[in-house]
C-alpha cells in the first residue's frame, strides 16, 4: 500500500499543490484541472484571453434584471385610462420607494460617476437601457474598469451595479427591515386594530339590540293592555243611557 499524494504543478517558480486534479484560482477566473495520467515533468502553455461576451451577458443580465423588478411594480401600480381605475397597490408608497432605489442603484454611484461610459443609463419612461456597442468598446479599452463598475462588491470604496442593486434588493425585501416588510407589517397592524374595533362594536351593537328588543316586548305588552282599556271604555261609553232633548 503506498499513500497518494496531491496533484503539483508548477507555475513560474512556484509549485502548486491540490487535493484533487483541480487547481482553482491560478488567476481571477482561472481553473486548471489535469488530466489523469498525465505524465510528470510534462509541460503545458495556457493562453488567457478576455470574454468580452460573458462579461457582455453579464452586463446584460443585470440590466434584465432591474427592467423585471421595475415592470413588476409597473403593473402593480398601474392606472387604466379606458375603465378608469387604478390597481389595488396603486397608491402603495412602499412600491413607489422601491423603484426609485432600483433606479438609484443604476443612476448613481458612490463616487459620482455614470454608468453611461459602460453603455448602461436610464430612459424618460423609467426603465433601464444598455448599449451593447458602447459597452464592447468600453471592455475593449479597460476591462479592469467595466469589472468594477459591474460587479465591485459591497465592501469596496465605490460598490458596482451588481452590489449596489443586490443592496436596494435587501433594503426592500428584507423580511424584517424591509421597506416592503415593514409596509406589510403596518398594514397588518392596522388591520388587526380595525379588526379588534369592528368586533367590539359587534359587542355593543348586539348589547343594544338586546335591550331593543326588551323595549319593544315591554311596549308590546303596554299597547296590548292599552288596548284592552281602550275595549273596555268603549263598551262602558255604549252601554250609558242616551240623553234626549
């Protein structure tokens, strides 16, 4: 029996060593995994190239992503001229905040730069735009830049597109904190407060219904006696001798 022993490759001066076949992150987004049975001291040339068109998909998925959140809130929003009426959420101040940080999120950067270098923007009718052409030579000149402006973390001096919409998504939905969370929670507030108040009334109204009903018994039973005096007078009235002139 004879103790296996990690894959090593060397890169430079440096050897590298991994539990398995795959070596990860030789570079940003660079895997190298051999092939078993390679023969040792055999020797490999890796060229590295740009893909400009993952990082254009990339781009383009977020730009996708934000349109579906703003179109989402759109229609829950929305105001039909032809039957004049507006949908339920239409006045939700919570959905209108959400989309305004969406935008925010596109529109502005910590630093204060635009992501219009980048091919990303905004239009006059609220939805966000992405210029595919603009972006390619922007990649083109400085990749290293578009990265950042695309998906710097949320750590970093100037946080990208990606970190900065993953932000606006958690300071909506979070399920405690959230701006949506937080209106859900109030509205709930409000509907049991309304709730505990119409089941009081409730109370109130069958207690008075009670004593009605009481008072129009008892008054039953006066009229019927009323009644029956009123029977009795008229029969001592007709039985008194007429008077004649």
């Amino acid at each position: 029996m004879t103790a296996g022993q990690d894959a090593a490759i060397t890169v430079g001066t440096d050897t590298i060593h991994s539990a398995s076949n795959t070596f990860t992150g030789l570079a940003t987004g660079l895997d190298v995994t051999l092939v078993p049975g390679t023969v040792a001291g055999t020797s490999v040339d890796i060229t590295v190239a740009r893909d400009a068109t993952s990082a254009q998909a990339a781009a383009q998925g977020l730009v996708d992503a934000a349109n579906d959140i703003l179109s989402t809130i759109d229609k829950l929003t929305a105001y039909d001229a032809t039957t004049k009426t507006s949908n339920s959420l239409s006045g939700a101040s919570s959905l209108r905040d959400a989309r305004s940080r969406v935008l925010d999120a596109v529109s502005r950067t910590v630093d204060g730069s635009s992501m219009a270098g980048v091919g990303i923007g905004t239009d006059r009718y609220g939805k966000v735009t992405f210029d595919p052409v603009k972006f390619a030579s922007a990649y083109a000149a400085n990749p290293g830049t578009v990265a950042g402006a695309l998906g710097a973390p949320s750590s970093s001096a100037v946080p990208g597109l990606a970190a900065r919409l993953a932000l606006a998504g958690k300071t909506i939905s979070d399920p405690t904190t959230g701006v949506l969370s937080t209106d859900i929670s109030g509205r709930q507030t409000s509907v049991s407060r309304m709730q505990s108040s119409i089941d009081g009334w409730d109370v109130k109204l069958k207690a008075k219904q009670d004593a009605l009903s009481r008072q129009y018994a008892s008054l039953e039973v006066a009229l019927g006696k009323m009644q029956d005096q009123s029977s009795w007078l008229s029969g001592q009235i007709a039985s008194l001798p007429s008077s004649s002139s």
